[in-house]
C-alpha cells in the first residue's frame, strides 16, 4: 500500500516540475524500499493494583484554598475590566478610599 502510494506520489511530482537537462540529468529513479519497521513492545504487561494506590482527588480544595482560589479569579476578572483590584490594607494600615 505504502509503495503505492510513494509511486503515484513520485508520478505527480515528475508531471508537476520541469524535466533535468543537461550534465546534472538524473538516469533512472533508484528502486524505492520499505522496510517495515516492528510494532514497539507493549508498555504495560502487569495488572495494576487499585487497592494500592489512595484515592486522593486533587481537584477537591479544602475551603481556605477556595476562598483564595475565588479571590484570585475575582482580582482576574476585575483586571480585564480595567479595575485594579488593589488590597484594602497596606503593611498593616487601612488603605485610603481613593487608592482603592
């Protein structure tokens, strides 16, 4: 199948380009080989144990991560509107209303 193909692609592309002339001329086209090549090993022979591994979900956040992970998309999605979202206090001093 594959040397079919080469063969029908090698045809297309002797219609579409200009012959050689000259000093430079190719005689005739080498055979074309194939040499198939041997499917690679399985990777996985043995049976994993599903009483081994904990199930863990990593997804699954405690509420404090949450809460920080909200925050987070919040402070985003207020900078895509051009609003910066910045912290209500600075070093311990409640920040002024106007730098908010």
């Amino acid at each position: 199948m594959l040397d079919s193909i080469v063969r029908t692609l090698a045809w297309m592309l002797s219609l579409c380009t200009p012959r050689p002339r000259g000093r430079h001329r190719l005689g005739t086209l080498p055979p074309l080989r194939f040499n198939p090549v041997p499917p690679p090993p399985p990777r996985f022979t043995e049976l994993l144990d599903g009483n081994a591994s904990r199930l863990v979900r990593p997804y699954v956040l405690a509420p404090a991560e949450h809460h920080l992970q909200r925050e987070r998309r919040q402070a985003a999605h207020l900078a895509n509107l051009g609003i910066d979202p910045a912290p209500r206090r600075t070093q311990g001093v409640r920040a002024p209303a106007a730098t908010r």
